[in-house]
C-alpha cells in the first residue's frame, strides 16, 4: 500500500470537522440573533448551554466530546507507536 493512501482519509477527516463547525455556529448565531442575547449574558462560561434549547446546545456537546476521545487516541497511538515499531524490527 502506497504511503500517501492515508491522505485521503485524513482530509476527510479535516472536512467533516469543519462542516460540523460551520453547522454549529450557524446553529449558535442564528438562535442568539433570534432570543437578541447580549454579550453580558453570554459572557459567563455555560451561560449559551443553559439558555439555548437542546437542538442548538447538543451538537457542540458531541463534538467535544469526540475530540476528547480522538486526542486520547493520538495519546496513545504516539506511546504504542514507537514500540511497534522496534518490536517488528527484531
């Protein structure tokens, strides 16, 4: 297999992300522009999560929550990695 095969899930990647973050703050700056939310009231952390419905809230809860999980796995692909490595060398 060539090495640049994982190209093209890596973009993929990197595409979906940024289609969930465009989701999101279209989601976000439509409701806040809707309810007309000041700046003081969004400036305490949280303060978007408890006003906002869930439909507008829930997306940013999962997407954190999957970047959590995929920096773990970097985590521990980085300490296995080198391991493998010398393991199939011998």
């Amino acid at each position: 297999m060539p090495q640049t095969a994982i190209f093209g899930p890596m973009l993929a990647t990197i595409f979906l992300t940024l289609v969930v973050c465009v989701y999101m703050y279209v989601r976000r700056i439509s409701f806040i522009q809707k309810t007309s939310l000041t700046p003081e009231q969004l400036s305490v952390p949280g303060a978007l999560a408890e006003l906002s419905p869930p439909e507008v809230s829930n997306s940013s809860d999962n997407f954190k929550n999957r970047s959590r999980s995929r920096s773990s796995s970097m985590r521990w692909l980085c300490i296995c990695w080198p391991r493998t490595r010398s393991m199939r060398a011998t």
